[in-house]
C-alpha cells in the first residue's frame, strides 16, 4: 500500500501536473482557432506561426528590458494589430468566393510559410531559451512542483474562464455569436459584422501569441515550433468539434493527460500517434467531435 501511495505522489501526480500545464497553454490556442472557425468558418494554418512570433516577441522585448508580467499584456496587444490586418487585407479579399474553405485554407497555409521564413531570417535558426521569469518550486502533498507551472496552470485557467464569460456573458460575445449564427440578420440589426470579423480573428491571433510567451521559458523557441505545436491544437479542435469552445478546453485538457501519462509506460516516441489515434477514432465513431454540430458550415 505504501508503494502504491508513492507511485501516486511522486510518478503519477508530477506527470499529470506536466500535463496540465501544457493542457492549458494548448487550450489557449485550441480556443483560438476554434472561435476562428466557429464565426468565420476559416481553418487558420498560420496559427502555429502567430504562437511562434508571440514566443519571439517576448524574447525580442525581454532583451529590450521589459519584465515577464508586462510581456503578458504587450505580446497580446502587439499580436492583435497583426491579426486584424491579415483578416483585412488576406482572408476578407476571398472570404466571400464560392470555394472560401480551400482558398482560405491554401492562403493561411501560405501566410505561415512566409512567417516561419521570416523568422528564420530574423532570428536564425538556433534554438533559444529564455529565463525562467519564476524560481524555484512549491511542496505540495509530498511533491516539489515549480513554481512557474502551477502559475502557468491558475492563470491558464482563469484566462479560459475570462474568455468563455466573453463569449457567453456579455454585450460584445452576443455580437459574435449573433454573426456566426446569421450574419445577414446581425447585419440588418446593426451588428458591425465586418468589424467583428477581423476583432475575431484578431483576438483568436493574440490568444497563440499569448501561447507562447507563456510557454517560451518550458520549450525551447526556434523558428518551426509552430509547426510542431500545430498539431496538437487541430487534434484538440478536431476531437472537441470545430467551432466547440467546451470541447476544445475539455479535449484539450484530456488528450493532453492521455500524453503525459501515457509516456510512462510506452516510449515518449509513441505518445503522440496515440493522441493521433484518439482522434481518428472520435471520427469514426463521431465525425463532428465530442461537442460539435454535423453541418456546421
């Protein structure tokens, strides 16, 4: 029994806290893609890009002197600007054709190309690590947990909760939610629809960027980090349904626990194909996702 209790404290519960607070940093940008999808029904393939120009920005302005607490609120304003151009000047130019979904698609796959190579030019391609912005660690139960994560993890959470009282609770959310359900109706009704558009995907933009300042001092920041973390954003989108804000935070926090539990008894290097495994067959059994709509565009 005593094993069993320090199999739990010091295997398990350390694993499972590494899970939660990369399930919250994907949460973040899973929510960003999928308000995204869910309002203007485009499918964002730059959005590992943006989380990776957030990580950059945050070292950029961390060179520059500003402290790890001002880069949580610089970041996200400076990424907002980005996104509401590229929503403005790109995706509303082909957003009204009548083959949107694949222009849209080709068009954001191209964008994150040329920012990935921009980064690349700007930066170089060497890995860096910034500092860690909260020392040394918590005891908790037993267990020594850094600091940094189990802030990582309550404010994670509270900004997940801020957005879905956004979204849910006030003036602005009925708006958006208002022009993803009928935009010629909101439009008749004075809604600002353009507006909310391109304030959406801007806001979905801020959210990766957001992503990365947090999780730049845990990972390493290079150039393709998008590219990586991408993949598990469009599972969880994938898993919870597009457009599905409850069932991007639930699958996101789930598939990552799956992932992190999961390494310690197969290799690290079969963690991810069972993630990818989870979410082929949610769509066989279920092909809109956990909590999506069939025939939601």
């Amino acid at each position: 029994m005593a094993d069993l209790i320090d199999y739990l404290q010091f295997v398990l519960a350390p694993q499972a806290l590494n899970g939660l607070s990369l399930g919250v940093a994907v949460v973040l940008m899973a929510l960003g893609l999928t308000i995204i999808f869910g309002l203007l029904d485009v499918i964002n393939m730059a959005h590992g890009e943006f989380y990776a120009m957030g990580a950059f920005l945050s070292l950029t302005l961390a060179g520059l002197g500003v402290g790890f607490w001002a880069l949580l609120v610089l970041v996200p304003l400076l990424m907002l600007p980005i996104g509401w151009l590229a929503e403005r000047w790109l995706i509303a130019r082909v957003f009204h054709s009548r083959d949107r979904h694949i222009l849209t698609l080709l068009l954001t796959f191209g964008l994150g190309m040329i920012l990935e190579d921009l980064l690349k030019l700007i930066y170089g391609p060497n890995t860096l690590r910034p500092e860690n912005p909260i020392e040394g660690g918590t005891e908790i139960l037993g267990m020594f947990l850094p600091n940094y994560r189990l802030f990582l993890i309550g404010f994670g959470l509270a900004l997940i909760a801020a957005v879905w009282l956004v979204v849910f609770r006030t003036g602005l959310g009925a708006m958006v939610r208002a022009a993803a359900f009928d935009k010629d109706m909101a439009s008749s009704l004075g809604v600002p629809v353009r507006r909310v558009y391109a304030g959406t995907f801007a806001f979905g933009v801020a959210l990766a960027g957001l992503a990365g300042v947090l999780l730049a001092p845990i990972y390493s920041v290079f150039p393709t980090m998008g590219r990586d973390f991408i993949l598990m954003a469009f599972t969880v989108v994938i898993v919870g349904g597009m457009g599905s804000i409850q069932g991007a935070v639930i699958a996101g926090l789930l598939l990552t626990q799956v992932q992190a539990l999961s390494s310690l008894y197969i290799s690290p290097v079969w963690s991810d194909p069972l993630v990818f495994g989870i979410m082929v067959l949610v769509l066989m059994v279920r092909p809109q996702g956990l909590f999506g709509r069939l025939g939601h565009a």
